[in-house]
C-alpha cells in the first residue's frame, strides 16, 4: 500500500530564518508530487507541483522554491521566511496515469514564523 | 487563472437536518473531487465525477457534477455531527496532473 509522509509536523521559526519541509511517498513510483498553503479553515493554495524528477512547476511567485532530487522526495524550502509564511503547508501525490486527479495527502506541517 | 468559488463559506446546522454545498466556477474541468478536513490534518477524499450531469452517492451524501462540467454540489441528508469539517471541492485539468482547490465550506453539525 502506498504512505506519504511529512516531517516535521510542527515548526517554528523565527523571521528571516531559512526553511526545508520534506515530503516523501512509499509504495508507488513516478508519482505527481504537490505543495500545498492552507490558511486556517480555508482553501488549499497550490505552490508547486512536479511530475518527474527535477522537474518542477511553481505556482505563486514568493520566496518559496522546491526541489524533487528523487522520484519519491519533495522537498519545500525558503531562504529567510517571511511573517506571511505561516500556516499549514500539505503534500499530495496523484499515482502516475492512473486515476482522474484524485489526491492522497500527507499529515501535514505547521508553520509558525516569529 | 482557474478559480472555484464555493458557497457557502460557513454553515451551520442543527443534527437531523439537510444541506447542499455549492462549487461554482467559468472553466471548465476534466474531472472533480471533493474532500472532507479534519483540522490539524491532510484532506481525505470522498468522490470523484467525471462526467457532465454525473450524480454519486455516498451513503448521506450526494455529489452532482454540473452538465457543463464548470460546477458541483454536495447534498447531506439528515445530516450529523460527524459530518462536521471543512469541504473541498477541486477540479483537475491538463491531463487530471493540474489541481485547482475550492474556497472551502466548514459545516458543523450540532447534537
């Protein structure tokens, strides 16, 4: 069966401090890889999105990037957060040409930037 | 820009009683889905449509697909407190890879 996991699941750190959340999937290959924003009780903001290695698509000009240095690894990152960072970042996958756009998503990392 | 309004953004109702969520937008998709939320976790899915005109049910919960395939709703029926959280609709385009996540509704359901 197939897992995603994110880690950490809570973070805090201060303004100006650099970022790396990472995002790994078990149990399938050439998996399509998503970062998500969600602000608290609201919709999900899409960040970036890969669908192979080294390959990614960024959704929102910010101080965010991402990377995929594995077929199964996405990792979020800044350089110095900003206060606007906060909130509760998900990863999702979609199995590779399979399935209609169904999404399965991680647990979860909250961000409190101070 | 592909945008998915839905309505309303809150509600809240009393146990027994029924309710539809709206997902509304001028793209059209190639397929939807809609999730429920628990706070402090990932969304998990409930359905799929993909067809225009598409009705789905989910025990309580019934799910159409707009025949434009440009909207969606969710009916509950007799609804309960378990059901409380916060619905996602998303459509998906660009081969079902593109995702495109609703506002959010968060319904809670009192005893």
């Amino acid at each position: 069966s197939q897992t995603i996991h994110q880690w950490p699941a809570t973070l805090v750190q201060p303004v100006g401090s650099p970022l790396s959340l990472e995002c790994t999937v078990e149990g399938t290959s050439n998996p399509n890889l998503y970062w998500y924003r969600q602000a608290a009780g609201r919709g999900l903001q899409l960040l970036f999105y890969s669908v192979g290695i080294g390959q990614i698509s960024s959704e929102v000009p910010q101080n965010l990037s991402a990377s995929r240095p594995q077929d199964r690894q996405f990792i979020l990152s800044s350089k110095k957060l900003l206060l606007s960072d906060s909130g509760f970042y998900l990863c999702a996958w979609i199995p590779f040409r399979a399935g209609k756009g169904e999404q399965y998503f991680g647990p979860g990392t909250r961000l409190t930037v101070t | 820009t592909q945008l998915l309004e839905q309505s309303p953004q809150f509600l809240s109702i009393q146990e027994g009683e029924n309710l539809t969520v709206y997902c509304n937008s001028s793209s059209v998709f190639s397929s939807l889905q809609w999730y429920r939320q628990e706070p402090g976790e990932g969304p998990v899915l409930l359905v799929t449509v993909v067809t225009g005109g598409e009705v789905k049910k989910l025990k309580r919960l019934t799910f159409q697909f707009g025949d434009a395939r440009k909207d969606s709703s969710l009916h509950i029926t007799a609804a309960q407190p378990g059901d409380t959280g916060l619905y996602l609709c998303a459509g998906t385009s660009g081969g079902y890879q593109k995702v495109t996540f609703g506002t959010g509704t968060k319904l809670q359901v009192i005893p």
